[in-house]
C-alpha cells in the first residue's frame, strides 16, 4: 500500500482526516488503488468535511468511507472547489520489465492476450505499489499503435521504452520457466528489478524463446540470473500468465506469503487440475488421508466436477 502511505505522508498538515466514499473503493477497487488514482491526476484532494467510518489510520491520519460518527476536514472525488496539493513521492524500485521485443512473432489472438495481461498486471502493481513501476520494453511505434486500439488511451506513468535502462540491470533477475536458478523468497527480496518475458503462447508452443529473448537482449553478458519458479521443485501447476508472475512476487515482497502459497493463490483452475494429475500419476498408494491433503494443498473440494473426473481417471471414484 506504498501509494496510500505516501499520500497520506505527504497530506500531513494539511487535512485532520481524508474521506473515501465506498463508491469510489467500489470503482478503483481499494484505497491503494484510490491513491494511485489521484497520483496520476484522475482525482483529488479535496478541503471539506465529511463524516464517516474510520478504516485505517495512517501517519495519524484517519481515512474514513461510509455512514459513521467520525470526522473528517479532507476528501477525495473527481472534482472540488478548494484543492489541497500533495507531493507523494514513490520509490523507483521494485521494477517489473515486460520485454516484448518477440511481439511480432504473435498470432492475433495472442497479442491480445498479451496486451490483457499487460493491462492485468498494471492492475496489480496498483494494488500495492503504483503505475511507475512498471516499464514495458521492446516497443515500437506499431506495437504502441495496437496497444490504444485494444486498450484506449490508458492514463499511466508506466514507462514504454524500446530498451532496457542499463540502471535497471544492477539487481536483476530474469523469470524463465527453463531457468538454471530456483527462484526463492530471498531472491524475491533482494532483487530491485524482475524482467519478464512478453511472450503469450495460448495459440502456439514457443518453448525456449524466453532464452532465445533472454540473449537478445544481451542479458547473458551481464550474468543476469534465468530464475524459474517452480512448486516444491516442479514446474507442473506454476501460473503462466504475467500478471499472475508480477502478483506472486507481490505477495511475496508486500503481503508476508511465503512463495509456495503465493503460487497457489493465483492458480487458475486448470493449474490446480493439471498439479492434481501430476501428484495423482506419482502416488502408488492413495488413502483417503493423502487425498485429503492434496486436495487441501491446492484448494479443491472433492465433489467438483473435474476434481471427480482426475479421480475416477486413477480410479479412486467410482464412475457410477
């Protein structure tokens, strides 16, 4: 929530309380996401009182919403009458590089996959973090063009850049699912920039183009590590999607996950299904105990449809 603590921070003096109506929490999606939106200019302070209920207190400023007692001098909409100025500064780093140097070699459906999770992972960052965290690299004037016709013109600090800054390659890691480097929690922590390949392959296999992408880019002569995320050591059931990668690592970095349970929290169905037959195929003997369990680990409930056709398939459920 560093765009909320750096709002806040820079309010200080200013205003005794900051209101949020839950329409606007409903609209952005949560306070981080409100204060991303007036450090992009979308909204502002406001001088007025308003009466709500405390949420969180920050820099002993309280943030109010809804129907309640307490008082609030500041508020936050679209448009006011007596403006407050803030200068919340945002750190440079953690950086998430999105390449999409190999954009060209995309069939359409999968560009406009890639530009949805390009739009997704934004989504997250402003969960936690802001808009300028975020550089999308390997652009061109082509790429830019598609980019507005599918998304609009997106109102965002995020970088468009045809390189890699060479400041960003001091403390980098770059995500390969091939990768000779484990990527860890320490890892996660110490590292200022994760450089993410911009490559989709829901239509077709492009198997080694991460590496392929990742000497293009020069990167294995400045020894940037090939980390590949794995669970328990396999690759079987790790979400590929990029917004999914930079929310993992988020979650690791932000909210106290432990890697592990970061990964299964942005499982989709189908990698929990597809983890499920890999453990199912590896266990000679199954007791209703060790089903009980793995079904816990990955979240599934044993009466889901596709949880009883894995099962069946190994036969563990009677087909009738």
């Amino acid at each position: 929530m560093y765009a909320l603590t750096a709002l806040m921070h820079s309010l200080r003096g200013a205003c005794n309380g900051i209101y949020i109506s839950g329409g606007l929490l409903n609209r952005y999606g949560g306070l981080n996401e409100v204060a991303v939106q007036v450090l992009l200019g979308r909204l502002k302070v406001c001088k007025g009182s308003r009466r709500g209920l405390a949420l969180v207190i920050i820099d002993d400023l309280p943030i109010l919403s809804n129907l309640g007692t307490n008082d609030a001098d500041c508020f936050i909409d679209h448009k006011c009458s007596e403006l407050i100025a803030c200068n919340a500064t945002m750190p440079e780093y953690p950086q998430f590089v999105i390449d999409v140097s190999l954009w060209r070699r995309h069939t359409k459906g999968e560009l406009r996959s890639l530009i949805i999770q390009l739009m997704q992972s934004l989504r997250e960052l402003r969960r936690y973090l802001w808009d300028g965290n975020l550089t999308v690299t390997g652009i061109d004037q082509d790429f830019m063009d598609i980019l507005r016709k599918f998304a609009g013109n997106i109102n965002t600090t995020a970088r468009f850049l045809r390189s890699i800054p060479p400041s960003y390659l001091k403390s980098a890691v770059m995500l390969d699912p091939y990768g000779d480097v484990e990527l860890t929690e320490d890892i996660i922590k110490s590292t200022n920039v994760f450089i993410i390949g911009g490559i989709s392959d829901s239509e077709v296999i492009r198997k080694g183009e991460t590496f392929e992408l990742y000497k293009s880019l020069g990167l294995h002569e400045l020894n940037i590590p090939r980390v590949k995320l794995t669970l328990r050591g396999v690759l079987t059931g790790v979400p590929e999607r990029i917004n999914k990668l930079v929310s993992i690592i988020l979650m690791v970095k932000y909210s106290g996950y432990n890697l592990e349970d970061a990964v299964i929290a942005n499982q989709s169905k189908a990698d929990k299904i597809n983890r499920l037959n890999r453990e199912l195929s590896m266990l000679r003997n199954i007791d209703s105990g060790t089903l009980g369990n793995l079904l816990t680990w990955l979240g599934l409930i044993p009466w889901d449809s596709k949880v009883m056709s894995a099962l069946r398939r190994y036969g563990l459920l009677s087909s009738n």
